[in-house]
C-alpha cells in the first residue's frame, strides 16, 4: 500500500515520505490499516521487531490528533522508551501536534498535561495519575496505544500494566486501545481479552539467518555451515573479527555489566590496530564528547573503549552517556556494541549482526535459569537494519557440542511462549487494591472481585481464585488502618491515610514499616534522628532500591553498622541472628545515601560502592520520593499527634537533600535553578549562605566566583527573584489577605 493512498492528512503524508524516506507500508502495516487501525477499533498488533509498530502508532495518534477526536496517551515500560518515542514524535510538531513526556514525580498531578494533545508517559507515573483522580484523562482521552504490551508477562512491570488497561476498559467504552506487541504464543486471546481486532504476522523487513556457533563453524537453522576463518581464544572475539573485516556493525548481548565491560575492553583490543586514521579521529571526537565533569573508573573505561571502536552499555551509566553511546552506533561510529538485555526493551538500536553470548541469567532467588524464548527473540530481532541490509543474522554461542541441538530446538526453532498474567503476586496485590479503593473506582468487595474479573488474570483463569488473597489484602489495609474496618454491606472505604499512600505510589507494605518505625520514634521520645537513621528505615522497605553487596564490603560495613546501631530507629540485629547479613546489605545502602548527603564527590562514590553514574541516579531518585513521603505521612498523623511535626520537617528537609546530594547548610540554595551540589558549595565556601544573600550580590560580584559566569550568573540572579517572588506569594496564600495587610 502507498503512503499517498493512505486515508490521512497530506502533512502526515509528507512527513512519513520526505523526513523518514517511507514510501510503501510493510504488509502487516497494511493489514493494520485495513482491519481499522484509523477507524477507532481497539487492536492488537503482534508483529516482529522492525515491522514497522512505530510508525503504525505513528500514524493512528497524528491523524486522530488532527481530526480533533481527542487526546492521545502513549505508554511505555520504559523511561528510555518514553523519551525515545518523544523524541519521535516532535518531527510532527510543524503540524501543530502539541506532545509532552511524562515519568516520574509520583505524587504529581502534571498540571500542564492537559494542555497538551499527545502525552508519552511511562505505565506507572500514568497508573499515579489516575490515582489521583485526573478529570482529563476519562473526559478527553480517546486513544492510548500501549508499547511493548507482553510485559503483562513480566512479574515487575505485568500488574500495573494490567491493572492500567483493565481500568480504562471500565471507564471509558470510547477509548480506542492500540496495543503493540512482540510475537507471542496466545496473542488471540490477549486480543480477546481488549475485545481487539488481531493484527498478527510474523513477516520482517530484513529476513533473518539464526545460527549457533561452535568449534568455528555456525550451523544455521536450515542446517547449512559457516566457517569462521578467524582462530582467537574466545568465541566472540572471532566473531567480532569476523564482522569488522566484513564491514559489519555487531551487536553483542551479554548477561551481566560486568561481562558487557570486559568483552567491550578485548574486541576493542582486537579491532584497534584495523581502524584506519579518519576512522580513529572520528572515534577519538566521539569519545571527547562523553568526558564530562566524571572520572570515574567506568567513565574512563568507556571512553577508553570508543577510542578503539567498541562500547559497552548498561544501566549503570547515566542517561546522557547512553544517549551517545546508542547515537554514535547508529551512526555507524561505534563498530561493535557489547549491552546487557535491558536494550533488547524496545530501544531501535538494530544491527547487521545480533550475537546472544549467554542464553543464562543469575538471580539470588533462583540461582542460574535459562532465559524464555520471547527474550531471545526480543534480543534476536535487533539483527538486520531496514533500508541498510538484505539479511540480519543472529548468532547464539554453544559452550559444548551438545548444545548446539539444544539451543537450536529450544529458541530458533521454537515460537516464543504464551503470556499470562502475573497479577496474583501479594506485592501487586496490595498496591492495586488499594489504589482502586483510594480512587472510588471500588464501593464494596463483590465489585472488587467483578473488577478483578475484568483483568487479564481473571480472563485466563478465574477471578475466584484471588478471592482467598484479595481478602488477606483487605485484611492487611484494615490493621494497617488504610481503609475503614468492613461494614456489613463489605463497603470499601479509605482513609485519609490509605488515599495519601495510594497518591504517593507506594506499596502498603513500605507505608506500613515507615509508620512503624516513626511510631517507635515518637514512643521513644526522641527529638533527633540521624539521617542515617531515616536511610536504614527506608532500605528494608519493598519499594527501596539496594546496591550489590559482596563479601569485599563485608567488614567496613560491620564496623559502621555496630557504631551506628544504638542510633537507628529499627533495632539492630545480633552477628549471631539470622537477619544480621540480610540487615547489613540493605545497611551498606543507607552508607551509600549519608556520604551521597555529605557530599562526598561522585567519582569516589563510584569507587568506592562499585557502581556507576546511572545506578546513583536511580537509587537517590526511589530515595528522594520515599523521603519525601515520610514527610506526607508523618504530616498527617501530626493532625492528632503534633509530637510527629518534627518528623516531617526532618524528613522533608531530607528529602531534599538527597535529591541534590547536598549538606544542610545547601538546601537553600539548591532551590534555584541552576544551582547543584557544586556551586552550593561553591557559593557557601564564598560565604554565601541562603538566597537573601546571593540575592543582594550584582551580576558581575556573582559572575567572578569560580564556576559562574556573566550568562550564567544573570540566569541564577533571576531565578534567585523568582523564586524569592513565589515564596511571597506562597506566604500571602498561607497568611490570609488580612492577616498580611495588618
């Protein structure tokens, strides 16, 4: 079908044609298209990876944006996928399609959404939205296209996503649901379920060649040999080679960080001494690019890497690392990029060459596990690149003969498994109730159980196996005083409480052991709490992210813990109790987040805990908001017990501190824009010390400190008198117009 024969408007048709170069749709886009993809019929595409979901989603948000059937919301698994696809869809803005991005921020209701006609938003900040009770979400939403759809299947992110849709089918029988999937063994009766039309083929752009290599040679699925010439040590340093000499971008996944940095380092090794002079300057500028203010031992490595032709790529670096990293592969800069299977999620990196060096993952729950097919397909699908190759190829690696037979049956030869729900975890449980219940989406518990009947979970299966469960969690929020004890109708009702801790998106469980351990406090009579008391209350919650803890970190950590202990809200274990190692790993956390708030430089922390860029913004994120939330539940249980007002302005005041990494004596300054942890001290080291004072500094006194500038220091000066300005009128709000005029 011809992008010009497309029932849609000409400046979408421009755009598809002249920007992207897209002329033809693929046969399943056609079939999409056909089966009322613009027409307002829900639909379930499962298609493989590159058949062209994208621009499908694409095209049904543009054109119902532009025939002013409503707002559209895109859901992502992902906040890489999110700004991904944000970055997508801004080529549309000359149309006049207004599109915000949306993660994050929990407890926020993003206010200026609604003026905004396609939002990209990740599942969890728009499950929060809803638990708030957003009136432009049921009033002018009438397409959400959900990404990545079969990670219903996944234990994480499965519930909420499937919790999410079965809220909008209640609410909203208008709403057109487009929801883009990987091919999957029971994509039917997911379309069932979303009473969709099934969009499903398993056609690609690219055909792909799938292999297992051993002994030097692949054997393909039609059982057809390769040789591979060269004769290194290891299996995918001759691939590797094999790729770079054929002109051949590869990409490599591997199954932990730590192994994506090591094969990185040995095939950089291998390829330098073949890149040619022009080829070495462009690495060399792509590398400068990336030394920014760290110098940490990754940082260092990774740009180390480039310089020889090879990345690595994994959750531990930061955003803007990874940005560069996945632009300069496309670019074709990068020749070989080693990544752990997170990639695989969704991010349009493709390759010439996909190869797959472990089919095994390591959990401490489940020890060494084979992965599932639907993941080696994910992973597999990244081979070949559309309008570049006629064929992609993907390769898995076979440690012994055997298993060459083996590999081949059980992931190139078979289709990928059925998804099924994963919403009978007691962890979703809980957190699904209660927003259900907080949200008055729920009167009473027998409409709780036809809701849950509703789901995927009580499509497959049958709604009256949860009842056991879902009472236990009714049970659990009654003692833990989230929702009213049952009347005799079985009428659900949340407290004050209950619908705070459902806005905040916290798990019950993590509200729960918060509250106990603030009531320990006020018991105690304690008037001082060591923030690393508040740190160790948070690690032991479900919701709170942990860093890897070895034996390396074992007696610096003891030592620490036992100098600490008589200062901690929860009491502390002896060496001889069972819990005591499990209480040291989540304690070897909380150390991490009081040197973060004691300002101990980046790269130390790097070193010092074993992590990377990225791993720090995540863990003092997830301990941003749930400092934050101390503060909103300590405040509300002050409304009966002032003694719990100290709480929340401690934690409060916390919670800003982790967000910027900062001492008390910073938090003042680290209000106005522009101004983090560094130029806090900077500016305090200056004898600088709130914002009256930087406010009566001129621009030229400001713009002579080291690390300011003229442009910068007027930046900060007029965000100093904004914020000084909104502080007045906060005041004026709080104080009342005639309480201020006296």
């Amino acid at each position: 079908m011809n992008i010009e024969t497309l029932p849609i408007k000409s400046g979408i048709k421009k755009i598809i044609i002249e920007s992207d170069g897209i002329s033809e749709l693929y046969p399943p886009q056609e079939a999409a298209i056909k089966q009322g993809l613009l027409e307002g019929k829900n639909l379930v595409i499962s298609i493989p990876t590159a058949a062209g979901k994208t621009l499908l989603a694409e095209i049904a948000a543009i054109q119902h944006i532009m025939e002013n059937k409503g707002k559209v919301v895109y859901l992502c698994p992902l906040r890489a996928l999110a700004s991904e696809k944000f970055r997508n869809f801004k080529r549309f803005q000359s149309l006049g399609v207004s599109v915000a991005i949306t993660s994050g921020d929990y407890d926020s209701k993003d206010h200026y959404l609604p003026r905004y006609d396609i939002i990209i938003s990740t599942n969890e900040k728009f499950d929060a939205l809803l638990r708030h009770q957003v009136s432009w979400v049921e009033d002018e939403v009438s397409l959400v296209i959900v990404d990545e759809c079969h990670l219903l299947n996944d234990q994480h992110r499965g519930p909420t996503l499937e919790i999410l849709l079965a809220r909008l089918l209640l609410r909203n029988t208008q709403l057109q649901i487009v929801a883009l999937s990987a091919t999957v063994g029971n994509s039917e009766e997911l379309a069932e379920w979303l009473k969709a039309e099934l969009v499903q083929s398993d056609w690609r752009p690219v055909p792909l060649k799938e292999g297992v290599f051993y002994d030097n040679y692949v054997t393909y699925s039609d059982f057809t040999t390769r040789d591979v010439i060269y004769r290194q040590k290891e299996a995918l340093l001759n691939l590797a080679l094999d790729s770079f000499h054929s002109q051949e971008q590869v990409l490599i996944f591997t199954p932990s960080r730590r192994s994506a940095v090591t094969t990185a380092n040995k095939i950089g090794d291998k390829i330098e001494p073949l890149l040619g002079p022009r080829e070495k300057k462009t690495l060399s500028d792509r590398a400068v690019s990336l030394t920014t203010n760290l110098s940490d031992p990754l940082s260092k490595q990774l740009v180390a890497c480039i310089k020889k032709g090879a990345a690595f790529h994994h959750a531990g670096l930061n955003s803007n690392q990874r940005m560069i990293i996945e632009d300069s592969f496309k670019e074709g800069i990068i020749k070989v990029l080693c990544a752990t299977p997170t990639l695989a999620s969704g991010i349009n990196i493709p390759a010439k060459r996909v190869i797959i060096s472990s089919v095994y993952r390591y959990s401490v729950e489940r020890g060494s596990y084979p992965i599932m097919t639907l993941e080696y397909k994910q992973m597999s699908g990244r081979a070949g690149r559309p309008q570049y190759d006629t064929e992609g190829e993907a390769i898995l690696i076979a440690k012994q003969p055997h298993s060459v037979r083996w590999l081949m049956d059980r992931y190139i030869l078979k289709d990928s498994e059925a998804v099924y729900s994963k919403l009978a975890a007691m962890p979703a449980l809980r957190r699904s109730i209660l927003g259900l219940i907080a949200s008055k989406v729920i009167p009473d518990i027998d409409e709780l159980l036809n809701f849950f009947e509703k789901t995927f979970y009580g499509f497959q299966y049958e709604a009256v196996l949860l009842e056991g469960k879902i009472r236990e969690v009714i049970d659990m929020l009654i003692v833990w005083e989230m929702i009213d004890p049952l009347d005799a109708g079985e009428t659900l009702r949340a407290t004050q409480y209950g619908v705070r801790v459902s806005q905040l998106y916290l798990d019950p469980e993590t509200a729960a052991n918060i509250v106990e351990g603030l009531k320990t406090v006020i018991e105690n009579g304690s008037s001082k709490i060591h923030p690393l008391a508040f740190f160790d209350l948070l690690v032991g919650t479900p919701d709170m992210v942990t860093l890897m803890f070895g034996k390396a970190n074992q007696a610096v950590t003891e030592r620490r813990f036992d100098k600490f202990a008589t200062r901690l809200i929860k009491s502390a274990p002896t060496k001889d109790d069972i819990e005591y190692d499990f209480r040291l790993r989540d304690f070897y956390t909380a150390l991490f987040l009081w040197d973060w708030v004691n300002e101990l430089p980046i790269e130390k922390l790097i070193i010092r805990y074993k992590i990377g860029s990225g791993d720090i913004h995540r863990i003092t994120d997830t301990a941003t908001w749930l400092t934050a939330a101390i503060s909103e539940i300590a405040s509300i249980f002050a409304k009966n017990n002032p003694r719990y007002l100290f709480i929340a302005k401690k934690s409060e005041s916390l919670s800003e501190r982790v967000k910027y990494g900062i001492k008390s004596d910073a938090v003042s300054l680290t209000t106005i824009k522009g101004i983090g942890r560094k130029r806090a001290r900077i500016l305090l080291d200056h004898g600088i010390r709130n914002t009256t004072q930087l406010a009566d500094l001129n621009q030229s006194k400001l713009a002579n400190i080291p690390g300011f500038g003229i442009e910068l220091a007027k930046t900060i000066l007029e965000e100093t008198k904004k914020t000084q300005e909104s502080e007045q009128d906060r005041q004026l709000e709080n104080t009342g117009i005639s309480d201020f005029l006296h």
